[in-house]
C-alpha cells in the first residue's frame, strides 16, 4: 500500500542519516582537509546568489539552544538558515529551562529536540553539555559556544584572514590576553591543524588549559606550524600577521572585574604593541569589545582592523558548516 511504502521510505532515509552522522563539537571533529574544504564552501557561497541559495535547505529546520545571551551568533545563525531556505526555532532559557537538569535531562531534551529538527545549536556554559546533547542525537549538533571553544567563530575567523591574505598559509597569528578562553582554544587548534603559527600571550595563571595545548603540540608536530605560550604580549607579536584579543572579562565573571582586570595589566593591545608586528598585520577581535580595556580605541577603530569583517563572516562560515554536516552541496 501507499500508506505502508512511505513508512518504510522513512526509515530509510532516517537509518541513512544516522549512520552519516556528524557533529561540530571541536575544531577537531573535522580534519585539516576538512577544515579547508568548509572554508573554500563558505568563501564560495558569498558569490552563489541569494535566488540559487534559497533551495538549498528548504524544509529543513534548524533548532537553536542558548543559555547565553547572542548577537552575531544567534543572528548569524537565523539569518542564515532563512536565506537558504530552511527555518531556526529560538529556543533560550525562557523556552527551554537551564541544562543543568534542573527542568528535565539534557538527554531528554536531545532525544526530543534532534527528533523533530534537522540540525541543532547550542550555546552553552559548559562543555559537557554540548558532547552530552551530540551523544543523544538523531541529527548533528554545532557547538555555538561553550567554556572550553567556540569552533564557530574560528571558521569566521579564518574566512576573514583568507580573503584579507590570500591564504592560511605561512601566517603567525598572535593571541594577547586571556590564554585559558574558549576562542583561544580553538584558534590554537585551529592554526595547529592547519599548520599556521600561533603564538598566545598570557598572564601566568590564564594559559592556555592543559589539555588544549597538548593537542596543539601534537598537532604542530605534524603540521609543521610552532606553538608559543609566553608571558610577553610583545614576544608574542613580534613578526605576527595577525594580532587577535577577546574581553578580559568574560560572561559570567562580571563580579570579579576588578581582580580580573589588575591581572591583565600590561595585556592591552594598543599602537605601540601592533608595532611589533608586520607593518601590513591586521587586528582581529571577537566581540563584543571594550575599548579602552583590552584594546585601544584607535587600534580597533584603525585601517588594521577588520573587526566588522570578522564578524560579518560568522554567517557565511556557519552556513558552509551546516551545508557540510548535512551534506548538501553547492
């Protein structure tokens, strides 16, 4: 019958998903050529015009976790899946309860989330959630943020880095400031894999976590790239093609700004700083920025910024992920 034919279709097309399953938890769920390859798609895609992407996740729906607050993450994400035709469902604390147990299970909610959408986000606090969400899941899940990376953002990131200098290849990029963050993280695991040199600048009780700089090693050893962890901002920058920061306070530590800040002094990139690197080096934050904290307002307002670049970038890097998890192509 028609009735009997489409019901075991559908299990076709679901144990056919399932068993292509792939996540986005790390920068190392992918390898290096797949690293390269997303890239390439999300620097494609700016070019495919708006009319061609519209089909590309039609009927897809996309369903977004966030215990923090967003703008160029949720933003980027939403508008995103709309231009390619698919839809996101906004799903914060209000909707969906904090992912500590508290309201309902972690592995109740993917198992009932993944079920109904085709990709899901998640911005989160801790890591643990994140590999707690992709264990449950019938369909990938995209770390959009959590204590330990933020993958997302380094795709943007490397995006922008391309098309400002033709290529990954042979450049330093140098990290001032809080060594033991989640974008630091994956911007060394990152220019690890991918064979670019990264030097992190940090006071000595905000290096980078342990665990993080073991893989970067390990990855440098067969990359051919060098990773530096020093206490100099200026040892650090010398000879950089690129000079990246993040907020010394991170979300969540806003009741300890002081302290915070005293830790960080002697860490603020400012023009005498950028001048230790290459004379065409470009300044990349994150955001959001505090000027007048952790960079100076003439540097991140200067010609070597390329900030809004950066940022602008999320969208087009994260559609390229998504396309590549759901193995749709262009």
């Amino acid at each position: 019958s028609i009735e009997g034919h489409t019901t075991t279709t559908h299990v076709h097309l679901h144990s056919t998903r399932m068993a292509a399953l792939r996540h986005f938890r790390s920068m190392t769920d992918f390898t290096a050529a797949e690293l390269r390859v997303v890239l390439d798609l999300g620097i494609r895609l700016k070019s495919v015009p708006r009319s061609k992407q519209a089909t590309l996740l039609a009927g897809r729906t996309m369903g977004m976790i966030f215990e923090k607050p967003s703008l160029r993450t949720h933003t980027s994400f939403e508008t995103g899946m709309a231009q390619m035709g698919g839809h996101a469902v906004y799903l914060g604390p209000q909707q969906i309860g904090a992912l500590d147990g508290s309201r309902e299970p972690v592995k109740d909610i993917s198992s009932v989330l993944t079920r109904m959408c085709d990709i899901v986000t998640a911005r989160v606090f801790e890591r643990d959630v994140i590999y707690a969400l992709a264990e449950h899941a019938q369909c990938p899940i995209i770390n959009a943020l959590c204590n330990m990376e933020h993958p997302c953002q380094v795709m943007a990131d490397f995006t922008t880095i391309i098309e400002h200098k033709g290529s990954l290849d042979g450049i330093k990029l140098a990290f001032v400031g809080d060594g033991n963050n989640n974008v630091t993280h994956s911007l060394a695991l990152g220019c690890s894999m991918l064979g670019m040199d990264v030097s992190v600048a940090a006071p000595a009780n905000d290096q980078m976590s342990k665990e993080i700089s073991e893989k970067c090693k390990a990855f440098a050893a067969e990359s051919g790239s060098t990773i530096v962890e020093t206490l100099d901002p200026y040892e650090a920058v010398e000879g950089a093609d690129v000079v990246y920061t993040d907020t010394f306070v991170s979300m969540g530590d806003e009741a300890n700004k002081a302290a915070i800040l005293k830790r960080f002094d002697g860490f603020q990139i400012d023009k005498k700083l950028m001048s230790a690197a290459k004379s065409n080096a470009v300044f990349m934050h994150d955001m959001p920025a505090y000027r007048g904290i952790e960079v100076t307002g003439d540097v991140i307002d200067g010609p070597q910024s390329i900030i809004y670049d950066q940022a602008a970038n999320r969208q087009h890097a994260q559609k390229a992920v998504v396309l590549h998890l759901l193995d749709v192509s262009i």
